[in-house]
C-alpha cells in the first residue's frame, strides 16, 4: 500500500513558515500501520500543483494533501484537484450556511472570498472543520482496475489536527483494519555514526533477506547520538513483538554499554533515573556551556528528587571568589583545563552538598580560541563518592552544537561513572 502527502503553499518552499505537517502526519500513519512513502511540497502554482496531484493519484493507494484551501486567490487546492480528477467543482449549499454561520457566531460579517470554500469535488464527502472555514474532502476516487482514498486537507495544524485524528484515520482504519506497524530506536553514545553502522550491517541485512522486507531499519545521528530504529509491519502482532525483541536483544550484544536507553529516554533521564534508584544526588559546575546542562537535567520530571543545583561560572572571578578555584590554577593551567574543571567540580560539590558533582569548561566559539585552546575544546571532570575523573574533547561546529555535545558528553560520563 503506497501514501502520499502533497503539502502545499509558497510559504512552505520560501522558509517563511516550517513545514511541520510532514512529521506530525507520518507518526499518525506510522501509529495505524501506515507508512508514508513519498511527500512532497509545492508551490502556489495551478499547473505544479495539477500535475503533481495527477502523478500521486496515478500511483499511490492513499493521497493526502493539506494546505490551499482558503478563501484567497493563491488557495489552489480545490482547483487542482478538479483538474486533475477531471470532476466539477459543486457548490454545497449545506457548507455555505456552515460558513455563513462560523462568522455569525464570532460577530463579523462574512467576505465575499470565502464563498470559494463552499465548492466541493463532484462526489466527494465534506469533513467539518470545527475551528476555522475551509472543510476537508474526502474523495474515494476509482479508474479502471485502481482506487484512491484522497483527502483534501487545510494546512494550519489548529485545524488539521482534529481532521486527522477524528476523521482521517479512522477513515483509514476502516479501510485497511489488519495492518499492523510497530516501531523501536535505540539510542547509541560513545561510537561513531560509520562504526555503528558497521557493526550493525552484518544483522539488518541478513534480517532483511529473511523477513522479505517485513522489517525495516534506519540509523539517525545528531549532536553524537546515533538512533537506530527498527520498524516490522504485518497481521500477526505477537509474532511482530517476538520479531522486534529478538532483533533488540541483537543489538544490545553488538552495541553493548554504548546503548543508553530506548525510545523516548534521553540521557539526562537515563541519569536521572539511575541516580534516582541509587538515591544519589547531583550539582554541576558549567562555563562555557552557561547552565544548559542544568536546562537538560531539569526538563525531566521529577529531577528534584536528585538535582541539588548548579551554577554557571561563566568568568574566572565567579570560578575563584564562587567555586573556590585556586588564582594559581587559572594563572598556571588556564580556565579552560582539566585541572580546573575538577577544582570547579570539588567546590559545587562541597557547597551544595551532592553525591556526584560534574563541571564543563570551555571554548565554545566561534572566537576566544588560541593554537593551544582552539574553539572546540572542552574540559570536562566528574567527582564520585570514591572517585575523581577528568577528560577533554575537542569538538567542532558552531557554538551551539559545541554547547550540546559537551552537555551530551558530561552526561554520558556521568552515566557510565555512576555506581
């Protein structure tokens, strides 16, 4: 079965608004058992539009396409796919009042463009939209030995939501009901995108060859964490669990303690949770990350339970008269060392009183590097109840990739240090 979205609209193509339908209508598919296999953004062009609707109809199951609906010379959706369906476009006495109505209700008198919206594909069932003026279609569309469900969908997410969720997929549902998809990510830290994916290759390929591409794989990567998701569709859905923790179980003896957790787990909630189960608790020391490790650790719920606090001892005067680093550090070793992240790391233990204390200094960038310090590197140092650890990295990109890999790197540390 092949799906595919048609997002429409300029504004898509020109940067000035982002595309987030794409996302959100692939997790919704994906959650049904449905996966999409093409999408594709078009301008507000009558023949681009046209033509690309004509292809997606000519070869995919389901079409869905969102945006061009309203009432403005530039909504081409409705036009577009009369064209390409060659069907009328039939005025809905029934939609007109409905619009009539939304404007009635809010006190404003209805413009004359919005009489556009009241025009539906010859055979096609409205959806209502609940929240503004332009209502969906639903159009089941057959031509010689092939059926297409096509639905016409508005572009802002306020009003395409509740369309997808109450209307297109249990329209979809329906439809196809035994299709079952089920998905797993792990998540890597520690190895390389290229190593990881030249560990895991020898599985996926000898999985692939004997599940006839019933199971599907995918390695993502970002700021060093590398996901590997794997995904099996079918009917049988207690052979799909069996199938997925056995490829899991694979995994974890090939990837070993570089796994860190699954799914949605981060690495400030793994932590978190080991510190938790230890009833240990934590402070940090940051610099040139200016409290974002912090930021992370308190996103998880509950972190109270086992943060003490951090500060940001963004100068060396906060790093001497605050943390309690020694002048002769800094004058020796510099801000940016391994000798004074463990000072920084001892003093917001000892002042906060925690079980574990992490500290990052560094050069974030893009300038105050030197050929002894360049932009990138970054010191890291961990204290432990029986224990002291330092490292440094060197990582490169902008300042903000810079701050998260250092944050993503102290982390890691930590979780791999935790008794």
């Amino acid at each position: 079965m092949k799906t595919e979205l048609i997002c429409t609209g300029s504004e898509l193509l020109t940067g000035e608004k982002i595309n987030t339908n794409v996302a959100y209508i692939g997790e919704r598919l994906r959650s049904i058992g449905i996966e999409l296999a093409r999408a594709t953004t078009a301008g507000d062009n009558l023949k681009e539009i046209t033509e690309i609707f004509s292809v997606a109809i000519a070869g995919s199951d389901i079409v869905i396409v969102t945006g061009g609906l309203g009432p403005t010379f530039d909504d081409l959706t409705r036009k577009a796919a009369s064209k390409a369906l060659r069907k009328k476009l039939v005025f809905s006495r029934e939609i007109m009042q409905e619009i009539a109505r939304h404007f009635a209700d809010r006190g404003m008198e209805m413009p004359k463009g919005n009489e556009s919206q009241a025009y539906i594909i010859d055979g096609a069932t409205p959806i209502p939209n609940r929240i503004g003026t332009a209502p969906g279609q639903i159009i089941d569309y057959r031509k010689q030995d092939r059926e297409t469900l096509i639905f016409l969908l508005p572009g802002p997410p306020k009003e395409l939501y509740p369309m997808v969720e109450y209307t297109l997929l249990p329209c979809i549902k329906k439809k196809y009901p035994h299709v079952i998809i089920k998905s797993k990510a792990l998540h890597v830290y520690g190895l390389t995108e290229s190593k990881v994916n030249e560990i895991i290759t020898p599985l996926i390929e000898a999985k692939r060859s004997a599940d006839a591409g019933q199971v599907t794989f995918s390695i993502l990567s970002h700021f060093s964490i590398i996901d590997v998701q794997f995904s099996m569709r079918g009917t049988d859905e207690l052979l799909i669990d069996e199938t997925l923790r056995k490829i899991k179980t694979s995994f974890y003896a090939l990837l070993k303690e570089n796994i860190y957790g699954e799914d949605h787990q981060s690495l400030e909630s793994v932590v978190g949770e080991s510190l938790l189960r230890n009833k240990k608790t934590l402070s940090v020391a940051e610099s040139c990350t200016g409290g974002h490790l912090s930021n992370r650790i308190t996103n998880v719920p509950g972190s109270s339970a086992y943060f003490r606090g951090g500060m940001v001892s963004y100068s060396n005067t906060s790093k001497i008269d605050v943390l309690g680093v020694a002048p002769a550090t800094i004058d020796t070793y510099g801000a940016v060392s391994e000798e004074t992240a463990i000072e920084m790391a001892r003093g917001v233990k000892k002042i906060i009183t925690s079980d574990y204390a992490v500290a990052i200094s560094g050069v974030a960038g893009p300038s105050g590097g030197t050929s002894l310090k360049p932009v990138g590197l970054v010191c890291f140092a961990l204290v432990t109840p029986g224990a002291e650890y330092t490292e440094k990295k060197k990582f490169t990109g902008s300042r903000h990739e810079i701050k998260e890999n250092s944050v993503n790197f102290a982390l890691d540390v930590l979780r791999r240090r935790m008794v």
